[in-house]
C-alpha cells in the first residue's frame, strides 16, 4: 500500500442533535481510487463533506474526533478552510459550473488565487480541458457559455475546474448519477486516469461502477464504518454478511 | 353549450377586454400628449426648443423655450441619485443576504420594503429641513436647496426599490453556484463578488433600472428640495429645476392654448421619451445577458 494520506480517527458527526457519522476511523491512500458505497442516507455525502468542510456552512453541526490530511487535522482551530479546499477538490453530485464561458469556468480557481499571466492561465486551461478529456469537444468554443453545454461534458467541465488548481485530493460525490451510460464511461475512464496524479475519494450508488473503478471500497451503513477492504475482496469474498447482502442487492 | 364553456370564453373575453382598455387609455394618454404638444412649434422651432439653454415663455416681448437647463437638471439629479442609490443598495442586499444573520434579514427586508411607501411630500420635506440645512452648512452655500439635495433624496426613494429587488436576484442565485466557488478555495468574498453578483447581475441590473425610473419622473420631491432656479446648472450645489418641477410649477398658472402651455406639454412628451429609451435600453441590456448566459 503506498502512503496514507487522509487518516481518520475516531470521527463522529452531528446534525444538531443527530449524530449522523458514528465513530468512524478510516485511512485512504494516496494516488488511489477509494469508493465509499452504503444505503441512501447512510451519510456518504456527509462523510465525504468532512474532508473539504463543506459542512462548515450548514448551522448547528458539530464534530468529534479527527481527519488528519498530510498529518495535519482540518478540524483544528487554526486550520485555514481556503487552503484546505485548494487541496481538497470537489466534484458535486449535479453538474455546477458557473453561469460564466467554458474557459472562465476552468480559470476560475486560478483567478481566485491572483494568478494574471494570461499565457499562464491558457496554458493551464487546456492542461486541465486535456486531462478532463474535453478538450477536443470544446476548442473551438471556449468562449461559449458552460451552461450549453451537455450534462457529460458540463461534468467533465466541472472535473476540468476542479483538477485546474492541481489539488492533491479529488472528492466526488455520485458524479455519473445525472450522466448517461456513454458520458459515464467517459468519466469512469477519465477517473482511472486521473488517478496516476490525484487521490480519488467517490461516492457512488453503482455497484459495477465501485468495482470496476476503485482500488479500495468503503461500505457505510447508519452512519458506521462497516468494512473497508480492496475492492477486488470485498466484490468476491466481503468478510460481513450484510456487506454481501448489500453488494448483491438483497436490500438497499 | 354548456355552462362550464360559456364561463370560460366569458372569462377569456374579460381578460381580453381588460387587455385592450389597458393598451387603449396608454395609446390615449400618449396621444393626448402629441396631439397637445405639437401646436408648440408653431411659434417656436424643433431646433430652438431642444438645443436652447435659456426657458423663459412668459417673456412679453422677447419669450424663450429652451428646455436644455431643465433636461440637464434633470439627468444631473438622476444620476446624481444613482450615483449614491446604486452602490448603497446593492451593498445593502448583499449585505441582507450574505452576511446578516436570518433573523435580522426577516425584520430588516421588510421595513425596506415600507420605506418605498412613504409619500414623496414627506421626503420633500425631510428634504427641506434637514438636508437642506445640513448642506449649507457643510459646504458654506446659502441654501442647500440643490441638486445635490435632489440626489440625496432621490436616492432615499429609489433605494428600498433597488435594495429589495437586488435581494432577491442574490437570494435566486442557486446554492450550487455558491458551494462550487467555495469548493474551490475561493472566500466568501471573493464568491459574493465573483459568482452570486456576476449571476445575479441582470436582477440586479434591472432594480436600478426600476430605482432610475422612479427618480427621474419623481416630481414632488425635487420640487421642494431642489431651489428651482431654471438657468443653466454649474454644478451639484446650484439650485435647479429638473423638467417635472417645471411642468408641475407653471400648468397650473399658464393660461390654456397658448404656447407656454402647449410646451409644457412638448416638455412631458419628451421625458415620456426618455423613460422610455431608457426601458428600452435596460430590456436589450437584459436580454442580450439572457441570450448568453441563461
Ligand atoms: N443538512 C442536513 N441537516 C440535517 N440532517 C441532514 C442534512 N443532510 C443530511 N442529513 C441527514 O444525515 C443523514 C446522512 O445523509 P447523507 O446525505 O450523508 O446520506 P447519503 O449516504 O449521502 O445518502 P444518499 O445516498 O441518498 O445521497 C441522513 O439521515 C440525512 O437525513
Ligand atoms: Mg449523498
């Protein structure tokens, strides 16, 4: 296994008085696809919006424990949540780009960090247009708007916006759910491909799409860490009944 | 035919009925102005009335009707108005919908929302003895009945409009947009002015649109606080007398058919102009950015 780089300890997290993450310890490792698979509302999305702090903006939630990213814990008090989401990228369940041209969207995360060198920013554009693998289908229009865009290639777009600050972490929550079965192969292909550079986090509701994409899979269930275990074990031989009965769709 | 059909196309033809009356007493009232304005330019020519500086119609012997001190009076005040409405406002609405706590926001937007309520003679007034004075005595002038007065006040008026409106283009932003900024390391900043201000830009375009609407055919107001003198304004501490003030001043002293008072008339018939280029101009604005990115 290559080095750990998000280590979870002991982490619980509340929705008010709703304790939705149940003493959950996990590590993933770097330049690794993991998946985190469960029933609805077993709190993937959550978890998965720990590593960011995306869950900074809903009122009343609370945490306990720690989620150490590069041996340093995101919940400490002097943590800066900028910096943490300049590593930490996001890819959301609904395609989001900006109401802005396919080429603002992409520079966005540059301009935002102060970068002006437009050769620069260019450059980086079709850097990220290429490996989100847009970029043949978008050349020629960069200066369209985004929002014209198909869903695929609006996700793809938002992979693009994502990768263009060069994060270390990837997050994806059910990135192919509104996509098609041909943009989704699209994004699974690119997602292998991504990573030899980036570490990959997905939540994902397909079972195929888990084991024919990720290194290590993580089952949740209420909020508790069931198993965590290389993909390729846990689709033949899970070493939890209920991860079998999940993964063969005899509930959920 | 039944009941149920005969209520709907009666109801169908009431609609249309309303429709047309509605577009008929327009066309009426615009027509009244034409029809009323045009005798004007018997006595005096298109030229003289609209590139002349100097408005004294009731001049026995050498009478003048140059509207130009009273037009540029009056897009001095207005912009003036914006000048100060639109910055304030569209902080304010930022402020209500991205930074106050939900509780202020609830009390908040509505008391805004009241103050457009208040009748414009209470804003004159206002105008008159706190303003005014307050002017005069930071800048030394005689007064402080001027445009910049004008402006303050309008600003007042146009501001619950402008802040309002601007609201709710903000809060219609969707939330995705937000959290796809911030998931990219942007600060609530950088997205309040790069995402949720750039999106909602036409809402908020066309609040100031509507906020300048309401200035420049405001009448009550500039006719209290601005000084009414009709020559050529120098600057914002001059006393001035935009084009409503004129109309509402002297219709009610003119003697009727004249030519004074068919100019008062040319005069609404060009601010009726104006107001209308300029909605004309903010629906291309909007649509050309709804053509783009919508
Ligand atoms: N903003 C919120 N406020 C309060 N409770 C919430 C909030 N978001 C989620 N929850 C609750 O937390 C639990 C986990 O939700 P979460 O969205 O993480 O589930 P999930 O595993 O992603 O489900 P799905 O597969 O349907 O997306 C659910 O019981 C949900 O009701
Ligand atoms: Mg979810």
């Amino acid at each position: 296994m290559n080095s750990k780089i998000v280590s979870i300890k002991d982490f619980s997290f509340y929705y008010g008085q709703n304790k939705c993450l149940k003493n959950i310890s996990l590590d993933i490792a770097a330049r690794e696809v993991t998946s985190i698979i469960g029933p609805s509302g077993c709190g993937k999305s959550t978890l998965l919006r720990c590593f960011n702090r995306m869950n900074d903006l809903i009122p009343n939630t609370r945490v306990e424990g720690t989620i150490h990213i590069d041996e340093k814990n995101i919940y400490a008090a002097d943590v800066d949540v900028v910096d943490l989401r300049r590593k930490v990228g996001m890819v959301f369940q609904r395609p989001n780009p900006f109401p802005k041209s396919i080429f603002e969207n992409v520079a966005y995360g540059l301009r935002i960090n102060g970068v002006k060198n437009k050769e620069f920013i260019a450059d980086k554009i079709e850097k990220g247009l290429i490996n989100a693998g847009l970029w043949n289908e978008v050349k020629d229009r960069l200066r369209d708007n985004a929002l014209r865009l198909s869903g695929g290639q609006q996700q793809r777009l938002c992979v693009a916006r994502a990768l263009a600050i060069e994060p270390e972490v990837v997050l994806m929550d059910e990135p192919a759910s509104a996509l098609d079965p041909i943009a989704t192969a699209k994004l699974e292909e690119l997602i292998v491909e991504l990573k030899k550079k980036y570490t990959i986090v997905i939540v994902t509701h397909n079972m195929q799409q888990a084991a024919r994409i990720s290194d290590i899979t993580v089952f949740l269930m209420q909020g508790e860490l069931i198993e965590r275990g290389k993909t390729s074990e846990i689709f033949t031989r899970p070493s939890k009944k209920i991860t079998e009965e999940y993964i063969t769709g005899r509930f959920g | 035919m039944n009941a149920a059909r005969f209520k709907e196309k009666f109801v169908q033809r009431a609609f249309l009925f309303n429709g047309i009356l509605v577009i008929m007493i327009l066309a009426g009232i615009f027509l009244l102005l034409v029809i009323n304005a045009l005798p004007t330019f018997k006595d005096v020519s298109l030229k003289e009335f609209l590139t002349g500086t100097n408005w004294n119609p009731s001049s026995d012997y050498n009478p003048a009707y140059g509207i130009v001190s009273m037009v540029v009076s009056t897009f001095m005040v207005t912009i003036g108005s914006l000048v100060i409405a639109v910055p304030i406002g569209i902080g304010t609405a930022a402020y209500l919908s991205d930074v106050a706590h939900p509780k202020v926001r609830e009390i908040a937007k509505p008391v805004v929302e009241i103050l457009a309520g208040i009748p414009s003679v209470v804003i004159g007034f206002l105008g008159i003895v706190m303003v005014g004075p307050f002017i005069a005595k930071l800048t030394g002038t005689y007064s402080g009945l001027n445009a910049l007065n004008g402006s303050i006040l309008l600003a007042v008026m146009a501001l619950p409009t402008i802040v309002s409106l601007s609201e709710d283009a903000l809060a219609n932003v969707p939330k995705s947009f937000q959290e796809a900024s911030l998931a990219l390391g942007a600060s609530h900043w950088q997205t309040l002015v790069r995402v949720k201000l750039a999106a909602a830009s036409s809402g908020i375009i066309a609040a100031c649109m509507l906020g300048m609407g309401r200035a420049i055919g405001e009448t009550m107001t500039v006719l209290m606080a601005t000084g009414n003198a009709p020559a050529f304004p120098s600057g914002f501490l001059n006393s001035v007398r935009p084009m409503t003030s004129t109309i509402a001043i002297e219709l009610g002293e003119v003697p009727y058919y004249t030519t004074h008072y068919h100019a008062l008339f040319a005069i609404g018939l060009v601010l009726f102009l104006i107001t209308f280029v300029i909605n004309m101009i903010a629906d291309i604005v909007l649509h050309r950015y709804e053509r783009n990115f919508r």
